[in-house]
C-alpha cells in the first residue's frame, strides 16, 4: 500500500551555548499512515444471475453473452468511496478470480469459470466498467497474480463517489449441440476477489 506523508516534527534540544564552539544533536521524528478510504460495495458483494436455461449456453461462440428469454444476463453494482483521508485522490482496483481466470483463447485472463462443484462449466463471467461494454479489451483482467496492475481510478471524476461495475455471463469454452449438459444442472458457483489500493 502506498503511503503519504502527513506530518513531521521537529524536536530540537537547544541548550544555552556557551562562548565557545559546540556541537548541538538533534532529533528528527515523524509519522507515516496510509491513504485509505472507505470502500463499500453498492449492491452487495454477492452476484446472483437468476437461473437460465441448460439449452442457452450451447453453440455459443466463446465471448458469446448469455441470455435468459433473450435478456443478457447483467448484474450492476458500484463501489462507493467515502471518508476518504486528507490527499487521498487515486483508488486502483484489482479484481481476481480465486479459481483463476481463463488462460487461453481470445479472452485469456478476462473471463473466469462458473463451477458446478469442483467441475468447470462451459460458462463464466467478465466485469465490465459501462453497461454497453461487451468486448474482450472492455473487459477487466481478472488474473491472481502481478501482471495484473488492476486499473486506476481518479476519485474526484466519480459521480456521487461510486465507479460502477457490470458483471456478465458469457460463454467461455464453446459446448456444440451434442455436449450433455444434464450433469451441470443445478447451481453454479465462482468466487473472487477486489483488492483496492490507495495514492
């Protein structure tokens, strides 16, 4: 986390000098905090994308986003920043899949796997920072690990301090017509994280 300098003091001893030369010591103190924020997810930081149906997820080309009755399958949420300490005026948010992200293929790194217990799913998910954004170099890198640099935020360009986030479905392995489904059947799952540091 970076830090900011808030104060210094300066506490001298400064005994009476006498005629002659002296050398006086001098002692430098000070304080270094962190600048911090508080951040808080609008929305909550559970995702529910409702339910689709098994036959929505086949012959859809990878980055293909998934619909429920022809209704792509999005979830807003923001994160608001308040009491915000004094000089605190950037936020980078790093997002990560604890599963990790997908490795390979046009979305390497910005899409992760939905889970039905321990096996991956043709489907998954990508963040988007605007509600039009579908495209792969719209999409934010989710990996673990420091080649993601997270992306930067200016507070004061936010609207009522909340940068808003789109979660998707997608489709991240391509299932043809003849893939069984029938054993994905039931609730899926994907866990990660946002890590947010402040300048």
């Amino acid at each position: 986390m970076k830090k900011t300098m808030l104060g210094l003091l300066v506490c001298a001893s400064l005994p009476a000098m006498a005629a002659n030369d002296a050398t006086v010591n001098l002692t430098f103190t000070g304080k270094l905090i962190a600048a911090t924020c508080t951040a808080t997810f609008v929305g909550g930081n559970s995702v529910d994308f409702g339910s689709v149906k098994a036959n929505e997820i086949l012959n859809k080309s990878v980055g293909t986003l998934i619909t429920n009755a022809g209704s792509p399958l999005v979830q807003e949420r923001a994160i608001q920043f308040s009491n915000c300490s004094s000089g605190t005026t950037k936020a980078t948010v790093k997002f990560a899949s604890s599963e990790g992200a997908v490795g390979y293929g046009p979305w390497n790194y910005k899409s992760a796997y939905f889970y039905k217990g321990a096996t991956k799913t043709p489907v998954g998910y990508a963040i988007f920072k605007a509600t039009g954004d579908t495209g792969v170099s719209q999409a934010l890198d989710l990996r673990s690990d420091a080649n993601n640099a997270g992306t930067e935020i200016t507070l004061s360009t936010l609207t009522n301090n909340k940068w808003p986030l789109f979660f998707k479905v997608l489709s991240v392995t391509e299932a043809g017509t003849g893939t069984d489904v029938s054993s994905l059947i039931g609730n899926l799952t994907a866990t990660g994280t946002a890590t947010i540091t402040y300048l």
